[in-house]
C-alpha cells in the first residue's frame, strides 16, 4: 500500500502462459488459412482459363469456384482476426499505470488466482485532485450561477499550504452525497488539473479544512419574520410615526429573514401586529 508509480509503469502483470499458446495455435490456423487461400486462388484462376480458353458459357458460379475461392479468404479474415485477439489478450496480462498516482489498497499476492471481475488494488492519481465542499442547501442560493451549473462557470481555488497560497483554476464536476435530514447538506465537486508547475504533490485526503466564498452582501440583518408586511414592506419608526418602507429578502428561515436594506442600524422597525395601517400615523413607542 501506498506505493508511488509513474505513468505507463508496469504495476501488475498476470501469467499469460495460456494465452501464448492460443497465440502459437492462433498463428498456425492463419498459416492454414492462408495456404489454402492461396490454393483457391490458383483453382480459379486455372477455372477462367479453361472458360475463357472453350468459351464456355452459362456456367454456375460454383463451377466457376467463385464460392470456393470467397470462403478461403473469409476463413483467413476470421484467422487473422482470431491472431490479433491471442496478441491483445496477451498484452492485457500486462497492466500499466494510466497515470501517475499511488496505491491506495492492495488485494493481491504473488502465485494468486485471479477470477474475472476481480479487484487486485484502488489507485489514485497525483496529478488530479477532486475537491468535495460541503454546502448546506439553504446556502446555494449565495452560489453566484448555481441555478446554471450545467453551464461552464469561473471557478477560482485557493489552496493553502504551509506558507504559501496558490492559485489554481477548477472545473465543476457535479454534486454528491445524500442529505442527511440534521444537517441537510450535500458536496460540490471540483476537479483540479495538471498542476505540476505549483510541484504540488496531491494525495487522499490532504486537504480537511475548506471554506466557500460565494456573493458578498452590504446592509445585510437578520429581523424575526413578524416585521415583514405584504409586499415586503417594514414599517419603521421615526419621529413617532409609521413609515413603509420596502426591503429586499435575500433569504427566509421559520423565524426570521436574511434581508437587506439601506442603513437599519439607525432605525426602529415595528414589531407590533396592525389591525391597519396609514402612512405617517402617529405611534408610541413602549
């Protein structure tokens, strides 16, 4: 386990004993084929000179050995074809790396019998990284073009290691994970590529700590939901007196809204359920 390897480096290689003798058969029934090929060939050629030399007509093509001659060359197709198969089954007892990467777990031993679907180790690579960023669901909408990840989206990663930040451009790969009724949130996943040139060396989960930076909000507050009128209206209080004024609600919860609007901190807003309301009207405060 753990076991580096560069690209197109022999990581496995299975007893192909068998299969070289399939190949040796293989190459014989091709040399067969192609004897016999060549005999037809001879057969008909001799057939159309002896047609053509007593002009013979309304003759069949098997007795022109048409057929004959067709059958040997699709018996050599077929050899050839079945060479070719002994050649690539041989080669597949060979397993070379796809990348660079290391071995996560390996399952097999030296002299093991290794059945069809079998799996002998998980590797991973060290030149790509898949990032998976928790994001609770009520958070997706602060996601600048979430609502269109299908669509290509600039996405900008920031790694820190040790001292150093890097900079490196991402690709958005989809969304995993099932919600979880507590915590009701899922993964976003982000591949990074070919980032040699940082000499970054990638691993299984290197990096445990992540943040998501999404949209930046001014005169944002939170108000309980009790304050928020018909049309997303707020009745503030100044000089002793009602006034409507309209906010923006970025975000509702049970109790209260994410909302905003221009400059609440110096603003008294009513909490108290109206029968009515007339702009201006005189209030007390208590």
């Amino acid at each position: 386990n753990n076991r580096i390897f560069k690209k197109d480096e022999l990581i496995a290689q299975i007893d192909s004993s068998y299969y070289r003798i399939d190949r040796i058969n293989a190459k014989s029934l091709v040399d067969a084929a192609k004897l016999e090929n060549e005999m037809q060939k001879a057969i008909y050629d001799r057939s159309q000179i002896e047609i053509d030399k007593y002009k013979s007509k309304d003759l069949t093509s098997l007795a022109r050995k048409i057929p004959q001659l067709n059958s040997s060359m699709s018996s050599l197709e077929a050899a050839k074809a079945n060479y070719e198969k002994s050649l690539l089954n041989i080669e597949k007892t060979s397993i070379t790396a796809p990348f660079n990467g290391r071995v996560r777990s390996n399952f097999s031993s030296q002299g093991m019998v290794v059945s069809p679907g079998y799996t002998i180790a998980t590797i991973y690579s060290v030149d790509d990284m898949i990032l998976k960023l928790p994001v609770y669901l009520d958070e997706l909408i602060f996601i600048d073009g979430f609502e269109e990840f299908h669509k290509n989206l600039d996405i900008q990663i920031l790694l820190n290691i040790g001292s150093k930040t890097y900079q490196m451009d991402a690709d958005f790969e989809g969304i995993s994970g099932a919600l979880d009724r507590l915590t009701q949130s899922i993964h976003l996943n982000f591949s990074l590529k070919d980032f040699s040139e940082f000499n970054i060396f990638a691993d299984n989960n290197l990096f445990v700590q992540a943040k998501v930076y999404t949209k930046t909000f001014s005169d944002v507050y939170i108000i309980p939901n009790k304050s928020i009128r018909e049309g997303n209206m707020v009745h503030c209080i100044n000089n002793n007196m009602l006034i409507s004024e309209r906010i923006e609600i970025i975000k509702s919860y049970r109790d209260s809204s994410v909302v905003r609007f221009n400059d609440l901190n110096n603003k008294l807003v009513n909490l108290t359920a109206l029968d009515y309301y007339v702009d201006s009207m005189k209030v007390v405060k208590k």
